[in-house]
C-alpha cells in the first residue's frame, strides 16, 4: 500500500475515506458531524441522530461525493479499541473498501492522539485485510486494502504531519511481521516444521541485516541440550535450535542488552502423555513465542532500535514414538541440572530450560525475557485477554504492564513466591517437570523456568497459551491473533539509554 499525506482534505468520488470522529457530551463532536455534512451533501441534524460516534461504532455513509466510513472514537479513544474496532471493520466489511482509501481527520486534526491513533487504525486495516486462504485451490478476492495498486491518504494537521510519517511507517513494519508470524503460527503442522521456522529466521536475518545461527541435532547433542533432545526423541523431524541477533547503535555509549527467548514447538500432541483429540488441531499454535521472538527481532533491527538483541529458539514437535520420552525418565539439561520428566506434555518448559540457560550463561543479557504457549491453566486464569506476566523484578514487570496498557497486548502479573516451587521438587532429580497437582499450573511452570535461569536479576517469562491463538475477525475459528511484538517493541522503545 502506498501512502500520501494532505493538510487540507480533497475529497475524489472514487475512494471510501475514513473519518474517525470523537465524542462530546455522549454525542458524535457537532463540528465534526457539521463539516461532514458539508462535504458530503447530507442533513447535519440527521446524521447526528444516526451516529453517536461511540467506541468502534461504524457507519458508512455513501455519497455522489465519495464513501466515508465514519468511525466513532468514544471520548477518550485508546490504542487497542481503535486497532480493533479497524481490524473489525476491514475484515467484516471488505466490500465498503475501495482501492484508494484515506483517513481524513477533519477539524481534529490537532488532536494530541490523532498519529498514535492513525497508526492504530493502519495496523488495524491490514490485519483485518488478512487471510488464511493460503491452501485453498480457489483463492479468495484480494481485499481492496492489499490490491499492489491501493493507496492511502492521509490527512491531518501541517503540525503532525512528519509524527504521521513515522508512525505510518511503523505501522506497516510492525504490521508486516504481525502478518508473517500470523501465517507462521497458522500453518498447519505438515507445513511447518522446525526446520522451517530456522529457515524463516534466516530468511529474515539476511533480509534485513541481523545474526542468524541455526543448530542441528548434531550441534545441538553436542553442546548437551538434553531438554530440546528429549521432547525431540519421539519425533521424526529434526530439532533447530536458533540464535538471533541484532546490535543496533548506541545512544550516549550505551547499549542495553535484551535476551529473548520463544517455545518453539511446531506441534504438541503432549507425547506419551497424550493430548485428547478435541482441541488437539490448535496445538500447531505451539509456536506462538517463537514467532513473537522472531517477529521482534524482525521490527527491531527494521526500526534500528538502539538496543542490542539477541533471540533465542528452540524448536522441535512434541510427538509419540517408541523412542518418546516417557514420564519417570531422568534427562539432564544444557544447565547440568537434571529433570523427572512425570507428564511429556509439559515440554515447553523442557526447551525452554535449555534455551534460557544458554542465554544466560553465552550472551549475559541484561534482562532476559521469554514468551511461551505453555499453560492451559494461565488461558484458565485470565482467559484471552491477557497474558500471564512472571518476574523477579518490579520495575521489569511495570514496564512491561504499561507497554500492555499502551498497545492492548496486556499482561497480568501472578507470583513467584517461593512456596509454589515446593510442588516441583522431585525425590530422584534437582527438579521435576510437572507438580501433579490440579491447582497453580501456570505459576508452577514459571517457577520450574526460574530454575534455569540462574538467578538471572530481571527476567520475566509471559505465558502466552490464551493470547497468541484465539478468536479473530478473519477467522471462523480460532487462529493467530500476531500477539507479542507490539508489547515488546514497545517495551524496548521504553527503555531507558
Ligand atoms: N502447549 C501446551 C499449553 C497450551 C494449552 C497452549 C492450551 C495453548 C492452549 C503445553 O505444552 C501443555 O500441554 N501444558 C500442560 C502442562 C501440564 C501437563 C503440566 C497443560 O497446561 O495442561
Ligand atoms: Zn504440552
Ligand atoms: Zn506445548
């Protein structure tokens, strides 16, 4: 899509603008409803009756002077309401697009939120233009938005308008990985396996000028990465374990050092002990934190953020042989510490284990941050609209909860007190992978990963098993919401250099 930006709008008869319009006094903004009415020929008074402009209310207005698709803001419009309200929109009602398009602010184009929100609302728009068509023989009509010839303007105040610049461009980096993790976690388990995500992340890395180092089983055996080797056992795909990373410039002579980490695991049908078959098609979704990780890195290196970045993957599928591993198996670990393996459908902590010593102990990162699908109990806790937020330092947690309020992509902190680690003790290795009881799941994961990270002082994990798969606009069913590299982008453009 290409983007032009105006000062003064010029409507054309051919395209379908966008007109956010906010709130005052519970109504739609009179001035705004007043040169609406203007410039399309209709009654000021009856459209104020038909729009009250409420958070993500949508009505087109169709005139021999163009379409405008009036878009309530509330009074107080957020980041997140906005971006869903667009992504809605796009996605539920494709034919009101056309293929020039624009998003006019009309006399708010002052507004202190109007760049944040345009960007909202262009993040939004292509999302919701996405679609998983990707294995039907009859492909679906390309959406207006994402035709090669289609076109944006936007128009908003002199004022804004090089902030208005940035952010769309923002939008569409973030919103172009978004797209390729979404059809990363989507793709179904025969076309994704870890080799494929290694081969993604090259991809990426020589595309846009950062480290990629993919390991094979034989590297990896060597350098003791029993964890990965041991969900890897049952299955017929090789393991990747992945290395990313990105060093931008320093600001001031300083650099700081982010580690991040992803469960990879292309498909978990729990192993030996094994998933019921309900629900077990979503597994693929597996590799919701590797895709964020990936996707980040991607953004960052793309934003040339001043930070200095390393990703970290281990990828395989959880699957069932007769060489699977079994519960009451004792593997040891990248770290030497060894583990009960007491359910095999606990395994993403197992790579994990593996992928956050190695950070720790190679790369020194000075906060080290994981995203993993790892616990129906944290989707049982929060359900889908947040993700379950782990850390041993405030000031890591805080910053990561405000990046969740200013993208949406929230988080919701539980604890890691002490006691909930008494339930992973084993009686015949240093630890064991599942407490066995009904209760706490999602905090005995996080504690079990604490284990590995060596006292690490500022680590926080995110258990993402509610928030990176789920109900979407696009879909029918459940399916990749593109969780993680907002909220991380976000946190990292936060810190303090
Ligand atoms: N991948 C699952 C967690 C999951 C559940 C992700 C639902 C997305 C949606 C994970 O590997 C798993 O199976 N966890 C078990 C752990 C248990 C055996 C200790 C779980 O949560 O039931
Ligand atoms: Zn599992
Ligand atoms: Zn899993």
């Amino acid at each position: 899509m290409k983007f032009h930006f105006q000062t003064t709008f010029q409507p054309t008869a051919d395209s379908s603008i966008i007109v956010p319009v906010l709130q005052e006094n519970g109504k739609a903004k009179a001035a705004t409803i007043v040169q609406l009415a203007s410039i399309s020929g209709q009654n000021a008074d009856q459209l104020h009756e038909l729009f009250q402009a409420k958070p993500g209310e949508f009505f087109p207005l169709l005139s021999p002077q163009g379409t405008y698709l009036l878009l309530g803001l509330g009074a107080e419009p957020s980041f997140w309401k906005v971006f869903k309200a667009c992504q809605k929109i796009a996605a539920k009602q494709a034919a009101l697009f056309a293929a020039q398009t624009g998003i006019c602010w009309l006399c708010d184009n002052k507004h202190t939120e109007a760049v944040r929100l345009t960007e909202a609302m262009i993040n939004g728009f292509l999302l919701g233009a996405y679609h998983q068509g990707r294995f039907k023989t009859k492909q679906p009509n390309t959406h207006a938005l994402l035709k090669p010839e289609s076109s944006c303007t936007i128009c908003i105040s002199e004022l804004q308008l090089e902030a208005a610049k940035q952010a769309v461009n923002k939008a569409e980096v973030i919103c172009q990985a978004q797209v390729e993790i979404m059809t990363l976690v989507n793709a179904p388990a025969n076309h994704k396996h870890p080799h494929d995500i290694a081969k993604w992340a090259a991809e990426s890395a020589k595309k846009y000028g950062f480290r990629a180092e993919v390991w094979d089983k034989e590297r990896i055996t060597k350098e003791g990465m029993h964890g990965l080797l041991a969900v890897n056992q049952g299955s017929a795909e090789p393991p990747a374990f992945i290395i990313l990373e990105y060093q931008g410039q320093a600001t001031n002579g300083h650099l700081p050092k982010i580690g991040l980490v992803g469960k990879g695991v292309t498909f978990d049908t729990g192993g030996l002990s094994i998933k019921p078959s309900g629900n077990m098609h979503y597994m693929k979704s597996d590799m919701g934190g590797a895709a964020a990780v990936l996707g980040t890195m991607e953004v960052a290196a793309r934003m040339k953020l001043p930070i200095h970045l390393v990703g970290v993957v281990p990828s395989t599928d959880n699957s069932v042989d007769a060489n699977a591993v079994k519960p009451s198996d004792v593997i040891s670990s990248y770290s030497g510490k060894t583990i009960e393996i007491i359910d095999t459908d606990a395994e993403g902590r197992l790579i994990l284990a593996d992928g956050l010593s190695y950070m720790v102990r190679q790369h020194q990162p000075q906060v080290l941050i994981d995203l993993a699908t790892l616990t129906g109990s944290s989707v049982r806790a929060l359900g889908y609209e947040a993700a379950a937020l782990f850390s041993n330092d405030d000031q890591l947690a805080h910053h990561l909860e405000m990046a969740g309020q200013k993208t949406g992509e929230r988080v919701w902190r539980l604890p890691l007190w002490e006691e909930y680690g008494d339930q992973m003790k084993s009686d015949v290795a240093d630890i064991k992978n599942f407490s066995g009881l009904p209760i706490a799941g999602a905090i005995s994961a996080a504690k079990f990963l604490e284990f590995f990270t060596d006292e690490h002082p500022s680590w926080a994990h995110l258990d993402i098993a509610g928030v990176a798969f789920g109900d979407v606009p696009y879909s029918g069913g459940k399916a990749a919401t593109g969780y993680g590299i907002r909220l991380l982008i976000e946190f990292m453009e936060g810190l303090k250099v």
